[in-house]
C-alpha cells in the first residue's frame, strides 16, 4: 500500500464490507484524530441506514484497521450516517440529492449573493445548478456554480407543520395514522362497551 493515502486504504477497506451488507460509502474523512467513515443506504430507498448496520460495519472496520495496523496514531472511529440534513462535498454527493432542497454557501459572491437557498435541479462532475425561488413576479431563476467555488453546502430538510391537538386536522390525521382501529369507515365512531355489575 505504498503510496496510498489513509483515507484510500480506508476506502478499499469499507467497500467490500458495504457491498456484502447491500449499503455505499458516502464519505470518508480523517480530522483531529477522528476517523469519520458515513455509509448509506442505495439512492432511492425509502429505509436509511439502522443502528444495526452501522454497530456491525464499526467492528468489521475497527477488526480490519486493527488488524492491518492502518492509523500509526491514536484515533476514534465514527462510523455514521448522512442523517436528514446531508454534506454535500463531492460531484457524486450533488448528484444523488437532485431535486432536493439545498442551502448553498459560496466561497465569493456571484451577483452580490454569497447564499444560495432552492433546489437542486441539476449536477455534473464539476458544476451544480439551484433554482432559486425568491421573487415570485419574476419566476425561479437558475443559478449555476462551479462546485470548486463552493464553501459548504448541505441538504434542508423541510419539516411538516404539526396540527395543534384537537383540531379536525390533529383527528384526521390521527385516524389516518392509527389504521388499527378496526373500521376503515372514516365516519365511523367507537362507542362505549356496557358494563354490567355482578
């Protein structure tokens, strides 16, 4: 492995053990002693990674770097996932999170903004294109950035208003969720029981 840095020893070490477990690698990353590898389930699976698979690839990994004597230094390793809120880094990142809301950091200003918020339309290996949605009279314009000349960048999850308790929506959607209640008629109503004395 001569020439090879830590992180691409990592790299050919984790593969194997993801593809086995039907999972990719996301990314990889050694900082300040910590050893940050984030695994991901397939793009377009509704399931993300469990806790199971990520205590099992942590001792596969630990087993194979230990073994191999990898990191000459004192280290943690963090085996994760992306979470909701997803890095995005690399071409393959941008690609994978098409049509999802992103906030763009830039590293120079590009027609007086430096922030771009809207959604990802569009990536290739060296540019990324937001659609901005900021002044409805005009319409969404589209941004398009070298991804060299970003800063940070990450996914924005979008989190769904919760009805306040005891409205008809708080009920709908309680009824709708519960599904357990033994009647699929939405007008239907429990009664109480009779309960006779002995």
């Amino acid at each position: 492995m001569a020439g090879a840095t830590l992180i691409d020893t990592v790299v050919s070490l984790v593969e194997p053990i993801l593809v086995d477990l039907g999972l990719e690698l996301y990314d990889c990353d050694f900082a300040g002693g910590t050893l940050k590898v984030t695994i991901d389930t397939p793009a377009g699976q509704d399931k993300g990674v469990d806790l199971e698979q990520l205590a099992l690839v942590t001792r596969l990994l630990g087993r194979e770097l230990d073994h191999g004597d990898i990191v000459t230094q004192r280290y943690t390793l963090e085996v994760t996932s992306p979470g909701l809120e997803r890095t995005l880094r690399t071409p393959a990142h941008f690609s994978r999170e098409i049509g999802k809301d992103v906030n763009v950091r830039l590293r120079s200003d590009i027609d007086g903004r430096r922030r771009l918020n809207g959604t990802l339309v569009a990536a290739t290996d060296i540019t990324a294109t937001i659609r901005l949605l900021e002044d409805l009279a005009i319409g969404p314009i589209d941004v398009t950035v070298s991804i060299a000349d970003i800063e940070k960048a990450r996914t924005v999850f979008v989190w769904a208003p919760t009805p306040k308790p005891g409205t008809p929506e708080s009920r709908a959607s309680k009824s709708r969720s519960s599904g357990r209640s033994g009647s699929s008629n939405p007008n239907a109503s429990v009664q109480p029981a009779e309960v006779s004395a002995l």
